[in-house]
C-alpha cells in the first residue's frame, strides 16, 4: 500500500461513520510496521 492509497483510505473512512475510528487505527498501526524497520507486529 502506498502513502496514497493509505490516505485516500483513511480519508474515505473518516467521513463516513464515526465508529470506524478504531479500523483507522488499526491500519495505520499495520502500515506504520511495515514502513519503519525492525518493528515487531
């Protein structure tokens, strides 16, 4: 996933229900992992 895909992501899912905070959350946790080296997921 792309730096740009992962916003158009997160954009999409912030305007949409308020709940889905913790999936945004979670992904960014997923994709922050796979950037920075020597993090344990």
């Amino acid at each position: 996933m792309t730096i740009a895909q992962a916003r158009a992501f997160a954009r999409t899912l912030m305007e949409g229900d308020p709940k889905e905070g913790s999936v945004i959350a979670n992904t960014a946790r997923q994709v922050l992992g796979s950037v920075i080296p020597g993090s344990k997921d």
